[in-house]
C-alpha cells in the first residue's frame, strides 16, 4: 500500500515536471508556413483522451481525440488547417500572424490522470527587401543626407544600418537614427563620397538588406544641365539653303543631344539631315517646301531636361536681304532708269547741238550712257 502510494507520488511528480517544462516551450513560426506541437508523453501514460486548446482573446477547442479512438473534431479559426498526427502532435498549416498565442495541450489517461502542456507560439511575416528613399539637399561640397528605410511587410521588424566603403570597410562617419532606425541622419563631405549605407531589416525568422550611395545624388544637385544655346549659320539662298546648327550646354554631366524636326503644327516635316560631334552639331539642306520646318535640340542627363527651338528658314531669308521676286523687280527698275538716263542724255544733246552746235559736251555725255549701260549689263542675262 504505502509503495503504490509512493508510485502516484512519484508520477504526480513526474507529471508536474513535464508540465513545468513544457510551459515554457515558445514556437515561432513564419506565416504561410506550418508549425508542429508534439506532447512530450511519458511512458506509461495510456492517453485516452486529447483537447488542444487555443488562447487568444478567448479560449478554442482546437483538435480533441476520445476515448483512444482516432475520431478527431477540428473546430474554431483553424478549422481545415489543424491536423493531428501520430503521437497527438498538432500541425497547423498556413500559419496567420493573428495565431499567435498559447497552445495547451490536455491528456487524460485510461487511470483519470491529466496532464497539460502549454506552447507560446508566435507568427511572423517574413520581412521583404526594404526600399530605401534618399533625400538630399545642399551640394557636392556638403550634402545633407536623410535615408528612409521601410520594408512593406513583416512584424517585429527591426532597422539597423551599417556604413561602409565600396569595398565594405566600415567608415568613419557619423550618423543619428530616428523613428526606430528607420530614418537615418548624416552630413556627407567630398572626403567620404564613397560611403555606402546598408538598411538591414530583420525579424527572428527572417532578414533582408538594401544598400545605397546617397554621395550619387549629393553629386546630381549640381549635375543638371544648364540652359542650351543655339547658334544658326546658314550660307547659300532661299532657294537652296544649307544651314549649321549648333546646340550647345555649357554645364551638366554625361550630357546626351537629341533633335527633331517639326511642322509648326507639330507633325514631323520629311527632311534628313546629319548629327556630329555627338549630336550637338546637325547639317541640313532647307528648300522653300521646308521653310516652315522647326528644329527642336533636346539636351538631356539623368537629373535633367530642356530643349531650344529654331525656324533656320527665317536666317537663310536674311542671308540674302531680300526675296529673289523683289531682286527682279530692282533689275527691271535698274534698267528703266538707264534706258530714261540715256534718253534724258540724248535729249540733252540735241538741245546743244541745236543750241550751240558745240560738239564737246555731246561726247561727255555719251561717255557716261555707256558707263551706266556697262553697269547695268551683269543684270540684263
Ligand atoms: C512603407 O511601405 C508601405 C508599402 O509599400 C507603405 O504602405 C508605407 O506607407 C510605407 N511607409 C513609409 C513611412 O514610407
Ligand atoms: C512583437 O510585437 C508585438 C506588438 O508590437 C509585441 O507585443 C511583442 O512583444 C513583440 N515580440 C517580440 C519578440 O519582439
Ligand atoms: C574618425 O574621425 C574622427 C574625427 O572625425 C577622428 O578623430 C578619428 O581619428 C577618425 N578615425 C579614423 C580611424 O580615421
Ligand atoms: C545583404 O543581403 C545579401 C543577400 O541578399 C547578403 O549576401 C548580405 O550578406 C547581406 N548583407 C548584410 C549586411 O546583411
Ligand atoms: C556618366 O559618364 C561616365 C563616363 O562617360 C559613365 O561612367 C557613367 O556611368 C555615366 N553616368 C550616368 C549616370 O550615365
Ligand atoms: C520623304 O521623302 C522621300 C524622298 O525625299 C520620299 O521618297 C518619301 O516618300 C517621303 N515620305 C513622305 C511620307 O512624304
Ligand atoms: C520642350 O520643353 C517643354 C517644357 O520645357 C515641353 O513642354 C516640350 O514638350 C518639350 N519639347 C520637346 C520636343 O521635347
């Protein structure tokens, strides 16, 4: 008697260690993923009946087995994603970060003993790679830096960052974080240009890293490409006009020219031309069908963007003062007047012939009618 007595001592005990021990059991799982909880039975112990219970915001019979018979109930927010297995061990599947809680687990024996277990368990949702935001103000001389790390998605997520050389030497700069790391605060100055800054985001079941150079966009402030200028030359008529353009930007890195040529209704005008010097320099031949053709230069880096526009017809115009129509005109109204001069001259050469029979001054004036008609000739083609 007094060694039977001793014997359920001795399992009280062993039952209350179990329960002791297992009470401090913490399970993580990831969300999506699964989890398995396996009752530590000790030998000896005729499981009968199984309740696994939830507790979160109220308690949930989760799986239950009675009467040894492998007839399982599945019921509350784990209905369809709870199995039991072998053993009494509880799989949940498709973990949800809301299924974070405790787990107890309660076994009676074929002799009425009882005996529980409990599992913290907690869900994470795995971080994901973070994005990193650089804002930056000042210049290449000193650039004032904010990096701002955000990762869409995880829990318990901490921001650490780390500073480092291109080629991964820790750097001797200095830097403030707020907001639970995830703003970062620095000054940059051309002696640590090569900086990099690692966003490291990390939960106890996962952790991912993104890196930047914010040097790069300190560098672009000061990179945009400053106002182009375009100088025209033309040479040739309104007939056949061959005309130079060339684009130009005095400021501005890795600079790229582009061009096109427009209708001033915007259409694009048939007409080719030729690109030089990396495009800053187009050649064209304009005829009187393209004179109302619009060159457009485009002058474009990565931070930057602007374009000029000219009409080359209008300087091939002024290049001969006047339009061919008009020139005729002054031919016609060159020879009318030598044609009235040499009349005029004549006239006059009769009146003195007639007035003083004098010959001399006749020749004089018959000298200058040939003047003007050698003048005139190179017009009368
Ligand atoms: C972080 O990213 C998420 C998802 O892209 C967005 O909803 C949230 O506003 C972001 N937070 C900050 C501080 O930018
Ligand atoms: C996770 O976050 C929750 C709520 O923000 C907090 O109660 C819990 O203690 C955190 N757990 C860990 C392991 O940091
Ligand atoms: C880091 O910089 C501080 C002051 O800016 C200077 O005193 C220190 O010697 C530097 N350390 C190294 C390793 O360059
Ligand atoms: C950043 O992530 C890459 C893989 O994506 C890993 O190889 C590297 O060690 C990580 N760096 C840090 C500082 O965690
Ligand atoms: C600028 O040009 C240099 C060399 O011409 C090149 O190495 C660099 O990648 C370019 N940067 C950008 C942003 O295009
Ligand atoms: C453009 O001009 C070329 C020759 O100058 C001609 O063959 C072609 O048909 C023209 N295209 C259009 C759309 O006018
Ligand atoms: C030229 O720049 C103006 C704004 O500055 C823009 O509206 C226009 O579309 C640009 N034209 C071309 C051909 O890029």
């Amino acid at each position: 008697m007094i060694r039977c007595v001793a014997f359920a001592v001795l399992v009280l005990a062993v039952v209350i260690t179990v329960g002791e021990k297992t009470t401090d059991v913490e399970v993580q799982g990831t969300r999506g993923g699964s989890i398995q909880l396996a009752p530590m039975i000790p030998e000896g112990f005729n499981t009968r009946d199984v309740y696994w219970r939830h507790m979160a915001m109220g308690e949930h019979l989760v799986a239950s087995v009675s009467r040894g018979y492998p007839e399982t109930t599945y019921q509350s927010r784990f209905l369809g994603r709870a199995h039991l297995h072998r053993g009494f061990t509880l799989e949940i599947r498709d973990l949800e970060v809301e299924d974070t809680g405790v787990f107890t687990c309660m076994l009676v024996s074929l002799e009425g003993q009882m005996l529980s277990m409990k599992y913290h368990v907690i869900v994470y949702e795995a971080v994901v790679q973070p994005t990193v935001q650089v804002f930056v103000s000042g210049g290449p001389k000193e650039c004032s830096v904010f990096l701002r790390c955000n990762s869409s998605m995880g829990n318990n997520v901490s921001y650490t960052w780390r500073a480092t050389t291109r080629q991964g030497d820790p750097v001797n700069t200095s830097y403030t974080l707020y907001n639970e790391g995830r703003l970062l605060i620095t000054t940059l100055r051309p002696e640590n240009s090569g900086a990099s800054y690692t966003c490291i985001v990390a939960n106890p079941v996962s952790h991912e890293n993104v890196t930047v150079v914010p040097w790069e966009s300190c560098v672009s402030l000061s990179e945009a490409a400053a106002p182009a200028t375009m100088q025209v030359f033309v040479s040739g008529g309104p007939n056949e006009c061959s005309v130079f353009l060339r684009c130009n930007s005095m400021t501005g890195n890795n600079v790229s020219y582009t061009w096109s040529a427009n209708t001033r209704q915007g259409n694009p005008v048939n007409t080719s031309y030729s690109l030089y010097d990396e495009g800053r320099l187009l050649t064209a031949t304009i005829r009187p069908e393209h004179m109302e053709a619009s060159y457009t230069c485009t002058v474009a880096n990565h931070v930057s963007q602007q374009n000029i526009t000219v009409v080359p017809w209008e300087s091939c115009l002024s290049l001969s003062g006047k339009p061919p129509k008009t020139q005729s005109y002054q031919q016609i109204l060159c020879m009318a007047s030598a044609i009235a001069l040499a009349f005029v001259s004549l006239m006059i050469c009769v009146l003195l012939l007639v007035k003083t029979s004098g010959l001399r001054s006749c020749s004089v004036q018959l000298a200058n009618l040939d003047l003007v008609f050698q003048k005139t000739e190179p017009f009368t083609v």
